[in-house]
C-alpha cells in the first residue's frame, strides 16, 4: 500500500504537501516512545503516535519510517509541520485512537514492522 492509500484508509488529513504519497508503506508500529521507535522499528513502517512535536519527525527520518499518523485527531504545531515538510515525509493526523488504526491497518494486509528489543535494560521490574 502507498501513502496515498493509507491517508484514504485511515479517513486522514496530511499536513504536508511536500510528502511523497507514492512510497510504499509495508508495516506498521504504535509508539509514544522515540527511542523504541529507534530500536524496534523496521525501515518503510509506518508510525502511529500520539506524540506532536517536531522530536516525532526527527527520529522518523533516522529511523527511515514511510509515514507518521498522529491518532486521535491531534494537530500538529507548526514547527512540526514545518520539519516534516523539509524532511518530505507524510504527516497525517487521524481521528481514531491507536488501538483502532493498528486494527484498520492489520486488516488491510499490513505487517507488524517492530523487532523485539531486548529487555534487559528496561528496568520493567
């Protein structure tokens, strides 16, 4: 699926212009936290979050993520929008919560992209 037809899916609104709505999407990751997303993701996913600021587009980019989505309706600043329209990576806002659009995306053929991190740094006890 292309970027195009994820924003379509996902009854989303992007942000930017300067996107490439061609590039293939072929997974997906939810996360709030960037240095899971710098850790687990696998290159051409796609990244739902709830986080707006420019930090979310940064670590896209290192992380060579196709697209980022924010849920629930959230509206990025300006200044994020700003990056992501230099950087020419799709920033869309959906107004479903992350539970729903990993669902939507699962259903419609898309991957997990996330690699198991080893735990043993995480302090979860």
């Amino acid at each position: 699926m292309n970027v195009k037809e994820l924003i379509s899916l996902i009854d989303g609104h992007l942000y930017n212009d300067s996107a490439d709505l061609t590039r293939e999407v072929l997974g997906g990751c939810g996360a709030d936290l960037m240095s899971d997303v710098l850790t687990s993701i696998q290159p051409e996913a796609v990244l739902l979050t709830g986080l707006c600021n420019p930090q979310v587009v940064r670590t896209s980019v290192m992380a060579d993520v196709a697209a980022i989505i924010l849920v629930r309706g959230k509206t990025p600043p300006h200044e994020t929008i700003k990056l992501a329209e230099q950087e020419r990576i799709a920033l869309i806002s959906s107004p479903f919560g992350m539970f729903e659009l990993c669902g939507r995306l699962y259903a419609a053929g898309l991957q997990s992209l996330e690699r198991p991190v080893d735990g043993s740094d995480c302090n979860c006890e």
